[in-house]
C-alpha cells in the first residue's frame, strides 16, 4: 500500500484548493516566514488551519495503521454531543496527492475543531490556580459519566474556555469504555499547582454534560444539531434533516461543499 508523505501533504496546504475536496478553502496558519506551520505527534502530523470561520487541527496520517486506530472512537464522537469535547472527524479520500510512480491517489485525515481559548500550557498563570482545580474536578467528573478515556491528557491538550470550561483535544489515542485518566488528571492538579497564579476567577457555569444524537440512517456523514436541524451529506450533496430524519431545506450545492456554520 502506498503512503502519502509528510512532504505530501506540507505541499496540499500550500494549495488546499486543488489538493483537498472539502477543506478547499481552508487557511493553515503560516509561521514567522510564510511557511506552513506543522507539529506531529506519534500518530498524526497536524495544521492548524481557519475553515469557515473556526478553527480546527487537520491531522494527517504517519501510517497506514493511524487512521485505523481512531475510527472507533471518531464513529462514537459523530452521535455524541457534549460541551466538554469537540467535533473529531474522518474525512475520507479528503486529499489529493501524487506517488513516487506518477499516480495520482487519495488518503483520508482527520478534522479536529479547536475550542475558542488557549492551551493550559500557555495560560495557567493568569487564572486562579483553585479555580483551575474546581474545573479539572469537573471535566474529570464529566468525561467518567461519559465513559470517555483521553489516555494523553497534559497541559497541552487541554483548552481554557471563555466561559470557564476546561476541554480537552487531540483523541489520538482516546477510548470509550476502557483504560482511565487518573493518572493524568493528578499529573494536571500537580501542574496547575506549580503553575497556577492568582489571577481571574474561572466562571462556575455547569452546562449539560451531553445529549446523544439517535443515528440517522442513509446518509455518508451526520453532523451537529442545531435549532432541531441536523447536518447530512449524501450522493447529492450536503443539506439539512429534522429529527424524524425528514429533508428540510435540502442545498443544491456540489458534493464536497460543507455548508455554513
């Protein structure tokens, strides 16, 4: 089996209008001298990029056994919705790209949405570091009732809401129903404790913990819900259903073309 390269897909972002099918008009963030910023974890090579208008990790695959690593919790994230983690999904034959041989083939990657704020690692200092352990208490409460593993959590991949939420990122190796976080969250607590200052209260707001989407049969991908309205492509293209499933307002747009937000 062929493998897209690293090379492969610095070279897509510089023209994501040619080489990606959804994410044509995504912008990857570009460092101090235009190039395209990339960082890499074991599993994925991830961009940062803006697409319509939000901010999200494009997570592209080091191996052939990266994607099939995730796909059961990307499949679990696609029914669930829940404030305290983000839209984690598989795009597939998303990119473009041409082999060693001349051919050209396509790979799947995985769209992550970042959530508005800052990493932990960044920002610790400027809030209260009680506050910030009130809020690990929470979300270490929240992901158990969800039975939601992260398995890599470190300030890093942790995001500081507006709000006063803490969420995590990067599902790279997270799992539903097996292993546990304890570990990590005490390896948090200890951070937080050296790290915190004595800065801004976080905000005490307690949203829901999560509603479950029920499954939407016959369509390629279902995503969030909003104002009662569900997100689905099919054959034709992308468009909106109820949730009796029923078509409403169905966009005549080209298959590929995600619709505004």
């Amino acid at each position: 089996m062929t493998v897209p390269t690293l090379y492969n897909f610095t070279e897509a972002l510089q023209a994501p209008d040619l080489a990606f099918s959804t994410l044509r008009d995504c912008r990857p963030r570009r460092t101090a001298t235009g190039g395209v910023a990339l960082s890499r974890t074991s599993r994925f090579a991830e961009a940062e990029i803006e697409w319509q208008s939000r901010k999200y990790l494009l997570c592209f695959p080091l191996s052939t056994a990266s994607i099939f690593a995730v796909e059961q919790t990307a499949a679990r994230l696609r029914y669930l919705r829940t404030p305290l983690l983000t839209e984690y999904t598989i795009l597939r034959d998303e990119m473009t790209y041409t082999d060693d041989t001349g051919t050209t083939r396509t790979c799947d990657v995985v769209l992550h949405r970042l959530p508005e704020g800052r990493p932990l690692s960044v920002c610790a200092a400027e809030f209260d570091a009680e506050s910030l352990r009130s809020a690990l208490d929470k979300l270490e409460a929240g992901l158990s009732e969800l039975g939601f593993s992260h398995n890599n959590l470190k300030p890093g991949n942790l995001y500081v809401t507006s709000d006063g939420r803490l969420i995590p990122v990067r599902y790279h190796f997270a799992r539903f129903g097996e292993g546990h976080d304890a570990e990590g969250f005490e390896r948090l607590r200890q951070f937080v404790r050296e790290q915190g200052g004595k800065g801004q209260m976080l905000c005490d707001a307690e949203p829901s913990r999560y509603t479950t989407l029920p499954e939407f049969p016959g369509h390629l991908f279902v995503g969030e819900m909003s104002d009662q309205l569900v997100r689905v492509e099919d054959e034709t293209g992308y468009g909106f259903v109820d949730t009796e499933n029923r078509p409403v307002n169905r966009a005549a747009i080209r298959l590929g073309r995600r619709l505004p937000r």
